[in-house]
C-alpha cells in the first residue's frame, strides 16, 4: 500500500490507525493507496483503491444488480430477449 503524508510527519502507529480506519469505513474494497493530509489540528485522508474499474450493472425492474445470476430466471430470460441498443 502506498501511503503519501504531506504537510507534516506522523508516527507509525498513527498511520496504522488511519489504514485501519479506511479498511473498517470501506470493507470488502481492496485499498492501494492512502493521502494523508496534515493540516494543523485535522487531517484530511483521501482513499484510493484497487477496485476502481467500472463493472457493469443491469437495470431490472427499478432496482440495479452487479450479477445476472442475482436474478430469477424469468427476469434472466427477459435480459436475454432484449433488443440491444449500440452506444
């Protein structure tokens, strides 16, 4: 992991806790890099993740899903027969 500091120095053992605390406010996201930002009393932290590449989503019914298998097979059949628009 990748771990920029500016406008000051920290001690390890407080950038492990603001590692911990990215990984505990995004869980399941794989994170590879972390900006931290000294600036007198705050700190600003911008994550950056592995995970960033767009995965498609299908729409169904008013409500999004990552994953056709999500979908019961009458929803399934419908994606399938579906006239597709080119972009």
């Amino acid at each position: 992991m990748k771990i920029n500091i500016t406008g000051g120095e920290m001690e390890r053992r407080e950038i492990d806790a603001y590692i911990e605390y990215a990984y505990s406010k995004h869980p399941g996201r794989q994170i590879s890099g972390l900006d931290i930002n000294i600036d007198g009393e705050y700190v600003d932290l911008k994550v950056h993740f592995k995970d960033t590449d767009f995965q498609h989503a299908y729409r169904s019914a008013d409500y999004l899903v990552n994953n056709m298998e999500k979908l019961n097979d009458a929803k399934q059949s419908e994606f399938r027969e579906k006239e597709k628009h080119k972009v």
